[in-house]
C-alpha cells in the first residue's frame, strides 16, 4: 500500500513539474518577447525624435521644407512596414513646432502560443523652434544694425551702410567687455576693435535700447574689416543648401569662418524701420540675423575693403540654427527674430 501510494505521489510530482516547466518556458518566452517589443519601442521613439528634429531645423524657412526634410530623415531610419505621421503643431507660439508619430508592427515568437502573433509600438516626439531672445557675450556680433524686414534667405544686402551714403543703415555703439563692465564705446577704435574681433560686445537682449553710432564710420570700419579677414571665403565655402530643400536653408561648411556674422535687428523707438537722426538717436532691438560678409563697397563693383572702402559692407542672409548654450530662448517670432534653436519638447 505505501509503495502505491509513494508511486501515485511521484506520478503528480512529474506532472506538477512538467507544468511548472511549461510555464517557465512560457514566461521566460514572453521576457524575450516584452524585450524585442521594448526595442522596437526604443528605435521608434529614436526615430520619431530624430524626423522632428530634422524637421524644426528647417522649419523657419517654411512648413514644406520642415514637412519634406521630417520625412527625409524618418525614412533614411525606417524599418520595413513602418509608418508616420507629421504635423505642424503649437507649443509656445503658433505653429513652431513638428510632431512626428511613428508606428510599427512588432513581431511576436514564443507569445503566439498565446495568440499574441504581434504588437502595435508607437512614439511621438515634438521638436520647437524658439527664438534667440538674448545672446550670450561673442565676437559673432558687429556693431551695425539692420531694421527688421522681410529678408529672403541668401539674398545680398548692405548690412552696414555709412550714413553720409544711406540714412537707413549705420553703426551702433554696442557696449563691450571690459572686466565685470560693459563700457559704451567712446570714438572710433573701440567700433573698430568690436569688429576686428579684439573687443567683445557685452550680451545683448531683445527690447534693449543701443545708441547709434553718427560720424563718418567708413575708415575704422575698413580697418576691423581687414584686420578681422585675411583670408577671404567664398559664400559656398562657408555655408551649403540643405540638399532637395525646396526653400533654401543652410548648413554650415565653416564655422568658424570670420565671414559668419549676427546683426542685431533693430526697429526706432517708435516701431517704425526709418533710420534714427541726431547724435543721441536710438534703436530698438528686436531680433538678431546671420549674415555672411560678402565684400564691401558698391555691390556693382565690390571691394574686400583693401582700399578702405568701408562706406558700405555688403552679406548674405543666411538662416542657422543657434547651438549657443547661453543664449536665452523665448517663443519663435520668425517676423522679427530669425536667430533661433530648436529642442525636443515632448
């Protein structure tokens, strides 16, 4: 009777262990697949990121241009069969952002034993553009000013014209760095050395108040000129299109080119774009622009100010994305401030 019994106990025994191994299998089955699953949930999120990025980069230049490059970048990522989804969105200001949602179809290998063959992974990411509301102190930025304008991307303009030639550009008495101060430049050398590159412009802030710089400006203008570029660069030398952009936007070639300029962009007091008169004129500032000093002089015939031809310096509008850490951000005004840095923000 208790041999029966004993065989009986390791019958059930078996039985409960085979059970227990099946489930074993089962689960560690279902680990495998949770963790392809989470994979998949990780390049997806990846993805997402990376087309919203790519497409907030280029969103100042236009929402088509955004839209294409969002979707260049999915699928130069994209696995077989994935989808996506771009949308121009809102975060801070009125369509200053692009949401990308991607999806995929995730395969299942030991869940099918559970009628689990396979599972829906999506992943959102939103990328916003937001304007440069200060910049942090840097040699980028000349002591001129531009009055806001609808400026197209890489066309020429006289970004500093003296004012005995066109009372609607001029220099800028932009304070400069000097210990823990930030003196008013006093005469020309000062002008001249904030173009140079021997002095540096204290931070500036939008809604700030600058004096204009009055007199005949055109020698020391030419002097920090060439002082600031031995070496002259070509426009697609120191900046390239974004290839199949169907609005032009640009990456760098050279950064750090001494071409490469930011120019305060100014309104008067008033909010009107006329020049300011009168030796303790002033202008506001309401954005900052890149532009690429081209040459100086008359555009017809230009010079590179080796004959101290500085009455007139003339750029390219270009559109970069700021990567300056300690620059202030604030919601993306593409009529006024077209400096700008995009983040992911959700």
């Amino acid at each position: 009777m208790a041999a029966a019994r004993r065989n009986n106990e390791q019958g059930q025994a078996l039985v409960l262990i085979v059970v227990f191994m099946f489930v074993l299998l089962g689960m560690c089955g279902l680990a495998i697949d949770v963790g392809l699953w989470y994979q998949d949930k990780r390049a997806v999120q990846a993805s997402a990121d990376a087309a919203a990025l790519a497409g907030a980069s280029v969103l100042p230049a236009s929402w088509g241009t955004a839209q294409a490059t969002a979707n260049n970048e999915f699928n130069t990522n994209k696995k077989a069969g994935d989808t996506v989804s771009i949308s121009n969105t809102t975060t801070l200001t009125n369509n200053d952002s692009v949401k990308v949602t991607v999806t995929r179809t995730s395969q299942s290998f030991f869940a099918k034993l559970f009628g689990k063959n396979s599972v829906t992974v999506k992943a959102s990411a939103t990328a916003t553009v937001k304007s440069i509301s200060s910049l942090a102190p840097t040699n980028r930025v000349m002591p001129w000013a531009v009055m806001q304008n609808d400026y197209t991307l890489g066309g020429s303009y006289p970004i500093y014209t003296d004012n005995l030639h066109n009372a609607n550009n001029g220099a800028v008495s932009l304070p400069y760095q000097n210990g823990p101060n930030c003196p008013t430049p006093n005469g020309a050398n000062p002008y001249r050395d904030e173009i140079s590159g021997a002095l540096t412009p204290c931070g500036i802030t939008v809604g700030q108040q600058i004096d204009v710089k009055t007199g005949n400006n055109t020698g020391p203008t030419a002097q920090g000129l060439n002082t600031r570029i031995t070496t002259w660069e070509q426009f697609s030398d120191i900046v390239t299109v974004v290839p199949g952009s169907p609005t032009p936007t640009y990456t760098l070639k050279d950064p750090d080119s001494p071409q490469l300029v930011l120019i305060p962009v100014v309104t008067n007091l008033s909010g009107g774009t006329t020049w300011p008169n009168g030796s303790s004129a002033q202008i506001k500032v309401v954005g900052f622009a890149w532009f690429v000093i081209e040459s100086c002089g008359p555009v017809a015939t230009p010079s590179y100010c080796k004959n101290s031809d500085g009455g007139e310096v003339n750029g390219r509008f270009v559109n970069i994305q700021d990567t300056d850490p300690f620059n202030g951000l604030g919601g993306y005004n593409p009529g006024s401030n077209t400096d700008y840095q995009v983040e992911l923000t959700a």
